[in-house]
C-alpha cells in the first residue's frame, strides 16, 4: 500500500493515526492559496504555523519520515503527485467546515479518500438524538456524550513500521498559470514574513503548567486577569497535542481527585460546535433564527477594530488581541455581545475580525459563539439578554488589572470608575476617548431591532 499522509490539523507525531497505517508512505503539507491570499504578508498564524511544521518536520525525520511541503490548491497538487507518483490512497483527519469539505471532496474524485477521526473526540454523527438528528441544545449533547463516553474514545494510537516513499525536499509550488518551481523552505518563499510571537510552550509544558490550577478552573477560568484556563486552544486547532492526550492527562488528574468535569465540559463544547457546523453548514454565514442582521455604522466599527470604543473590557480585549492574537473566553463573549447588541452591527462582519486575528481561530467554535452572542443560533439564548459591559467587567476584573494591562491609558484611573459608566463618560482623559454608545439606550435599540425581525 503507498499512501499520501496529508496532514492538517494533525501537526505531531505522537498519538497520531496517520502514523499508526503500515507501508510506503509519503507525509505531506499544502500551503492553500485559497487561504493564504487572503492574509497580511506578516500574518502571525502563518508563522506559527510555519515553525509547527518546521517542529514537525524533525520529529517526522527522528522517525525515519520526512513532511513534504507544497504550495498550490489541493486539488493541482494531487493531480500533480499522480502524474509523478502511483498512490493507492490519501488519509487525512477530519476537517468540517464548508471550504475543508468541499476541498476533499475535490481530491477524493482523484483518489480514494480515508478519513481517520482524529480532531476530535466523537464522530460527527456518534452524538445525535435517538431519532438521529443532530441536538441544538448543548446540556441535552453534553448528558448524551457523557453516556457515549468510553475509554476508547481516548486510546493512543501507536506507531507502525512505515516506508518513506523518495521525493524532492523545498516547497514545491504547484500553481496552475505558473510552471511548477521548487524554492528552499522558508516562509519569504511562501510570500510571508515572520511575525514575532511569545516564546514557545509545548502542549505537555502547559499540561504542566495547568496541572496545578485545575481544581479550580470552575471558579477561575472566567477571570481574564487570572490566566487560570489551560491556553491549550491554539494547540488543539493544529492539532499540536492529541485530544486523546488531553484526555487521559484528565483521566490522570482525575485519579488523584481533582473534580475533572467543568474542564471537559468545555472540551466537549468544542465538540458540541463542530457537530453543529458539519450538520449545518448554512450557520457559516446564515442566522438559524431571526431574520437579524445589524446595521452597518463603519464609525463603530472602526472604533472596535482599534480597541477605542471607549468601554474599558471591550477595548482591553481588542487589544490584548491586536498584540497577541489571544482573548480570553469571558471578554470574548463581552466583546461580542457590545459588536452585536450595543452597537447592532452584523454578527458575520465582528466574526471575519475574530477570525483574521485569532491565532486558535477555529470556524465551528468562532462562527457558532458569535451566533450565540447574537441570539440568531441554535441555541435557545434569548436575543434579549444582553451583557453590560460595566456589570461584568466589576464582576469578572473587579481591581481593573485586566483592563490596565492592555490599556495604558487607564493606568491612573480607580477600578471603581472603570466599572462605572456614567463617572468613565464624564472623565476627560487625554488619548482614551468616552463611551461611543450609551449602555441603557443602545441596549433598547438592539431589542427593538429584534423585536421587528422575530420569526
Ligand atoms: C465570540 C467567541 C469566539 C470564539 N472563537 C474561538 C475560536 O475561534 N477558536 C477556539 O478554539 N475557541 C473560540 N472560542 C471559545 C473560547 O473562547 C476559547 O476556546 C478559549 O478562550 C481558549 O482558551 P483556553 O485554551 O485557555 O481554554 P480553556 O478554558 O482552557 O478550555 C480548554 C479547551 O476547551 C475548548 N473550549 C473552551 N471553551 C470553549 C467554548 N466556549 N467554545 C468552544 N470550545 C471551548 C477549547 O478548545 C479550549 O482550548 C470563542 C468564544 C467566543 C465567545
């Protein structure tokens, strides 16, 4: 058997079922022009990607293997391995958003295609209702995954003897309207430029890191100025560490009597998310309630993408994100509910912000918690609650040090004042603009709108 390992979201060599198939192989990346055209020539994913697969690589190498790089649209570049290659099959790992499914549909015209579940811990149609539809709501998905739950849903997969099948090393570019060309591996020949990122943790340091805070992750993990949650996101999306791994680091805390489940709750909403968006595919772009859609105003828009609304945890999280492509959970959802209700823009626009910058940006988990803070999901949230960005930023960063870390401006202004809206609007203070929206009125605006398109 020869076969193409194409790795995705799979990025490691442990615990890794791409590497549990016997035979001639040959591991391979694509640098997709479909997505990379769109970023910025320093966008940080790409250099954090880049460098995972440089890690790769050589741990592929410690194995005998090797990851061979391309560049091209999927679908040329299979085409092209089979005129230079005999293969009998690609294996790759699920990937469910819309664009992944309509691209391997694409290559599995040319060969055969086997998925391996690897990304996450249930098949996409393993947890469904008893008549099997999919759930909308997550309490029902979480009790039905629990019961589903078993510990093979977290055996390791182990090495097989594999074969690397000979080919040339460099990015070889596959673009159709160019000839095909072979550059030296760097990031310059894929068009980019290194971006500066935090010094590098590996998934098993952060388990360590982790490890100590678990126990108190329900009561934590909602304090952006703690960092008390396991910062393993960007990790799980590339797939740096096996979901498996995680979850048997969790069997293992959970043996020495640690209450283990408010993390793998959350965990499972990752699941609960990309089951949504591989039934409905439509939530990509498309409300599944209510026929909102937000009025566009560029000023508030702009104000928000600068982290200049005016609203203390609004713009610290804006910013935290400009300058490391990471946001807390708590203020994420704070920053989604102020784009969606206070300031009634569409939800998809705040979405495509989130997504060109987040460095863990997963399209199941971002799409659908946008929905959710919309109120236009499949979850029953209500469209009318509405968070209060003062009320959670006294609730959830009660000293203000979140907020002063990542808004210099404020460092001299009282905590009491951060949290209090109508003594922040009356502060004249030189750099940091008020308030661009009143909390009470916008609020009534938002639920008027919704009034208008219930259906
Ligand atoms: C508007 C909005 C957009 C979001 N966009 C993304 C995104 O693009 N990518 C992404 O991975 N997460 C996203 N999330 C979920 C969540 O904010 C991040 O997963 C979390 O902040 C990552 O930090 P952590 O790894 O320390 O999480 P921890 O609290 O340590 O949680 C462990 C893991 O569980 C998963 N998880 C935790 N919370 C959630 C959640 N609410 N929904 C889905 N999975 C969760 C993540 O994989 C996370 O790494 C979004 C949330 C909101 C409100």
């Amino acid at each position: 058997m020869r076969r193409i390992l194409w790795f995705r979201r799979d990025l490691r060599t442990d615990d890794n079922p791409l590497l549990s198939l016997e035979g001639e192989v040959l591991p391979i990346f694509i640098f997709d022009p479909a997505i990379l055209s769109g970023l910025a020539r320093d966008d940080r994913r790409v250099t954090y990607l880049f460098e995972a697969l440089l890690r790769l690589k050589a741990s592929l190498r410690l194995r005998g293997l090797d990851l061979i790089l391309f560049h091209g649209r999927p679908a040329e570049v299979f085409s092209w391995l089979l005129e230079n290659g005999a293969f009998d099959e690609v294996c790759a790992s699920g990937d469910y958003d819309r664009y992944a499914r309509e691209r391997d549909r694409d290559v599995s015209h040319l060969l055969p295609f086997r998925y391996l579940n690897d990304t996450y811990i249930f098949e996409p149609d393993e947890v469904l209702k008893n008549d099997g539809s999919p759930y909308l709501v997550f309490t029902p998905f979480y009790n039905r995954a629990k019961a589903l739950f078993t510990p093979i849903h977290m055996k390791e997969h182990l090495p097989a003897s594999q074969q690397l099948l000979a080919w040339e090393s460099g990015v070889i570019h596959v673009i159709a309207d160019q000839h095909r060309r072979t550059t030296p591996i760097s990031l310059e020949s894929l068009g980019f430029s290194p971006a500066p990122l935090a010094p590098y943790l590996s998934p098993s340091e952060k388990l360590v890191r982790f490890s100590p805070l678990l126990s108190c992750y329900a009561t934590e993990r909602d304090f952006p100025a703690l960092g008390a949650t396991s910062h393993l996101s960007a990790d799980l999306r590339f797939g740096m560490i096996s979901i498996r791994a995680v979850l048997r680091w969790l069997a293992g805390e959970k043996k020495k009597g640690t209450d283990t489940e408010p993390f793998f709750r959350e965990l499972v909403f990752r699941e609960f998310y990309a089951m949504l968006l591989y039934h409905f595919p439509a939530l990509t772009a498309e409300n599944f309630r209510y026929l909102f859609a937000g009025v566009w105003n560029g000023e508030y828009a702009e104000a928000f993408y600068e982290g200049r609304t005016g609203v203390p945890l609004v713009d610290a999280g804006i910013r935290e994100l400009l300058e490391t492509g990471q946001m807390h959970n708590r203020v994420r959802m704070v920053c989604a509910s102020f784009w969606t209700k206070n300031l009634l823009l569409p939800w998809q626009e705040g979405e495509k912000f989130f997504a060109a910058h987040l460095l863990d940006y997963d399209a199941a988990s971002n799409i659908l918690s946008w929905q959710w803070s919309a109120g236009t999901g499949v979850d029953p949230q209500p469209y009318f609650r509405i968070f209060n960005p003062y009320t959670q930023g006294k609730k959830f960063d009660y000293e203000g040090e979140y907020i002063r870390r990542w808004i210099p401006e404020l460092s001299g202004v009282e905590a009491k004042i951060l949290h209090d809206e109508s003594k922040l609007s009356r502060l004249m203070l030189s750099g940091y603009p008020p308030p661009i929206v009143e909390h009470k009125s916008s609020s009534q605006r938002a639920l008027e709108h919704f009034k208008e398109v219930l259906y």
